[in-house]
C-alpha cells in the first residue's frame, strides 16, 4: 500500500459492519455528533426538508456504532442559539460537528463552548464546507481535526488512533485528515482517493435521531451515487469523480427502511440521470414492492420520454433542474454546458408526460445585466416553471469562489462565512452584511425588484408531495422564515 492509497484493512472493516438494529455497544469511549441548524428557507410545503434524518450523519451513525462505540447524534436543526449546546455532551470522550455551508458561525461559537467545558477533548469537523476550507477552519475554530472528503475511511482510522485500538496507526498516515501537532502547527495528510465500491457505505441509521425513535419516518434522503460529471463554477463537490452503488444494494437499503414507513424521498445525486440504463434497472428493480412519491435533481439534457414516464410510473413527484439563467453568455461563465433551448424541450416534455418540474434560478452574476435579466423574467412569466431564485453567492471551495479571491471581491474570508451563515435564500439577503454585488450592471434595488418579480411565481406555486397536481394560490404568500444564528 502506497501512501496515497486507501487501506484494504479499513474497507473490509466497514463493509462487514452489523446493519443499524444490529449494532451493539461493546468499546468505552462514548462518541457524540452534532447537527447545526441551517437558516435557509424553503418552499411551502417543503418544511419536512428541514426535519427528515439527513444522509451523511445517519450513515455516520451507523459507522460509529457499528464500530463498537456509545453515541448519540444530537439534533439541533431547531435550535439555533450555540448556547443550547451547553452541557448536554459533557458525557461524551469525542464530538464531531457536520458544517454544512451556512453553519460557519454557529459552528464557531460551539467549538468555543465545548472546548470551555473540556479542553482536551478531541473535537472533529467534517461535511461539506470543513472539507472545502479545511485550514481555515482549523485557524478560525479551536476544532482539532478536520476530515476532507468522504468520511468514512478517514474517521474511522481517526477514531482508532484517539481511542488507541488494535488497528491504530500514526495521525501523518491518515490520508484525508487535517489537524494539529503537539506544537500547535496545522498538519494537511495526503488527501483521500474516493471510495469506487459505494455498496460498502453502511446503510443509514434512523433511529440515532431521537425524533424518529420508535416512530415512523414520513419522509427521508437517499443516493445511489456519489460525484457528479459536471464542472459548474458556482457548485462546490466534496466528491468530483461520479461513482455509483450497484442497483442491488440500493435495492437492499430500500428494502431496509421500509419499515419506516416513508412516503416520500428525496435523492441526493446530483444529477439523477447521468445513466439511463442505470435509471431504468432502478426502475424496473426496486419499485416493484413499493410505493412512495420522490424527487430528484437532473439535467435538462440527460432525460428523455421513454425515461420520464417510467420514472412518473415509479413515484416521481418532481425533477429539480439547475437551469440558473436563459442567458447564453452568463451560462457560459457558468460552464453549464446547457442552452436556453433544451429547458424548453425539457419543460414541453413534461407538460406532455404531466411531471411536475422545478427550475433553480441564479441571479447576479458578474456578467448579468439588464438584458439577461430582463430575459429571465420573461421566460419565468412565460413558464412559470420556477422553484427557486436565489442571488449569486460564492461558496468555498468552487472555481468562482477562488475566482472571487484573486480579483479582490472577497477580500475577508471570515466576513464571507459570516454573511454565509445569514443566507436564508430570501428576497431580503440583499440587505445583509458582507452581502457581495457581483455584477457591476445593476444596482441592488434593481436586483431586489428582479427577485421579487421572479419570486412571486414561486409564492404562488406550492409544491407540498402529499399534492399531486400542478395547483396555484390565487394570490402570492411568503415562505415562512427561520430564525437566523
């Protein structure tokens, strides 16, 4: 084995772990995760985003105890104050912390308290935006480690070496781990290869989150992929290379939480329909024992009749698109490598299949201006197609973002976190601070007014599953707001 190789010995560990009801405690070092709260707002009828047991900390869970270890996932999406975190994991030996995009500054002030309680206990980052910026959050919090990528080889070998087992190997040998040395200097390990046999990830554990324990779960997240093939310049990926589960493992997880008894899924892949041979075993394999409604990101050129139909046929609720603007030119800055054309086609083919569509708006780019704005509001009178508009903001670790930093548009880092964690995707982010103009064409009232023009066909357009028709409001009503940290 190689240094930039992953272990075979921690594969084979992982992919002979007990399923989740099958997992018994049997080490002493009780482990703890923690979920931030998320500011972001959703569609009406999409609130259940918010409360169903997200994917990486209930596969996490399962990894941890089918590892051996105590632990408890504490669930704080509802509450937003870091301050609730005190004392309530004064029990545990180790606590990990997902930071997803918006979690920087309540991340930073838990760290803070947890480190008041107990300075010496280990405390690990992960998740998308600890493995974007995995220095500077090291520098910015007193976290100890930070695990980039893929996590479950990482942590694993993260957690035999704290805990000093029997597989145990040296910190600089864990690939995929940034951390601290005795002198305090911030150490960066080779990074991790990404896993290519996915049917080895444990199957996620529902019943780590205490809202769910005993009880049904209505709805829930899945992924039969990890990566995606495109390259957009906005889109941060943990995970670039696209590698797929067999469609009999996913088959076997769906056969698991059934038992559930959820009614609706939501597939995390980026783009659902990279492969439509694969698409169609999907199909004809697993929904044959089934029912539950789903949606699913997809590609505006990756779908076709025979494909959508099947999929409706199966469930299919909605297919989001990432379609963020009609215009050629900012489209191109994106690398989308998509035309204005081909959403047409594609909402057209759904009208005539009857499958609800949503189409993801950007607004703001650097090279927007009047024109193209004017344009997108055109096409999203003309459609009404819409289901999300956002402003353009700069996420760590995309090409736009380290675009940003060489021309001076970001010029503080930490400030962009910070406005980062005010984000709410609402007409009044404009008006936060650190919010970055990147487009020198429009004035904010004027991006203000195409937002709310564009929103208002959102407000009117609830998309709650339990629905199935295309049903408008008669008049416009604002999504209900979270309370920011």
């Amino acid at each position: 084995m190689t240094s930039s190789q992953n272990s075979p010995q921690t594969i084979c560990r992982i992919a002979a772990l007990p399923l989740p009801h099958e997992a018994v405690p049997k080490l002493t070092t009780p482990i703890a995760l923690l979920v931030p709260p998320s500011v972001f707002v959703v569609p009406r009828g999409w609130e259940w985003t918010h409360s169903a047991p997200f994917e990486g900390p209930s596969i996490l869970a399962a990894l941890i105890k089918g590892l051996g270890y105590p632990f408890r996932l504490f669930d704080q999406r509802e509450y937003f104050d870091p301050e609730d975190i005190r004392g309530i994991a004064d029990g545990y030996d180790i606590v990990g912390i997902s930071v997803w995009g918006d979690s920087f500054s309540y991340v930073r002030r838990v760290v803070e308290i947890l480190k008041e309680e107990r300075p010496e206990r280990p405390i690990i980052l992960g998740g998308p935006l600890a493995s974007a910026i995995p220095e500077l959050m090291m520098k910015t919090t007193a976290a100890d480690f930070v695990v980039a990528g893929e996590g479950e080889l990482t942590l694993t070998e993260l957690l035999d070496h704290l805990t000093a087992n029997e597989f145990a190997r040296p910190l600089d040998t864990i690939l995929g781990l940034t951390w601290r040395d005795d002198s305090d200097t911030i150490r960066h390990n080779a990074p991790r290869p990404q896993l290519t046999d996915l049917d080895i990830i444990p199957f996620q554990d529902f019943s780590a989150w205490d809202r769910f324990k005993d009880k049904e779960v209505p709805e829930l997240y899945l992924s039969y992929s990890r990566g995606c093939a495109c390259n957009c310049t906005f889109c941060y990926r943990a995970f670039p290379k696209l590698n797929y589960k067999s469609v009999e493992r996913v088959k076997r997880e769906i056969d698991y939480y059934s038992s559930t008894g959820f009614r609706m899924a939501w597939w995390n892949d980026l783009t659902f329909v990279t492969d439509r041979t694969y698409v169609h075993r999907l199909m004809k394999t697993i929904f044959e024992h089934h029912q539950f409604r789903w949606t699913a990101f997809s590609r505006v050129t990756g779908l076709d009749e025979e494909t959508l139909v099947m999929m409706k046929e199966n469930g299919l609720d909605i297919v989001l698109y990432g379609m963020e603007s009609v215009s050629s030119s900012v489209l191109e800055s994106y690398h989308k490598g998509i035309a204005k054309s081909a959403m047409i086609e594609t909402i057209q083919l759904h009208r005539k299949c009857e499958v609800k569509i949503g189409g993801l708006f950007i607004i703001g780019a650097p090279n927007d201006n009047q024109e193209s704005m004017d344009e997108l509001v055109a096409f999203c009178n003309e459609f009404k197609e819409v289901t999300r508009v956002k402003y353009l903001s700069a996420l760590p670790g995309t090409a736009f973002y380290r675009q940003c930093l060489r021309d001076g548009l970001i010029t503080d880092e930490v400030k962009h976190l910070e406005w980062l964690s005010l984000e709410q995707s609402v007409e009044e982010d404009i008006d936060q601070p650190g919010f970055v103009k990147f487009t020198s064409h429009l004035t904010r009232n004027e991006l203000r007014a195409i937002y709310r023009d564009i929103n208002y066909r959102i407000e009117i357009r609830p998309y709650d599953y339990r629905i199935q028709d295309n049903l408008f409001l008669d008049e416009a009503e604002k999504f209900r707001t979270r309370k920011p940290c």
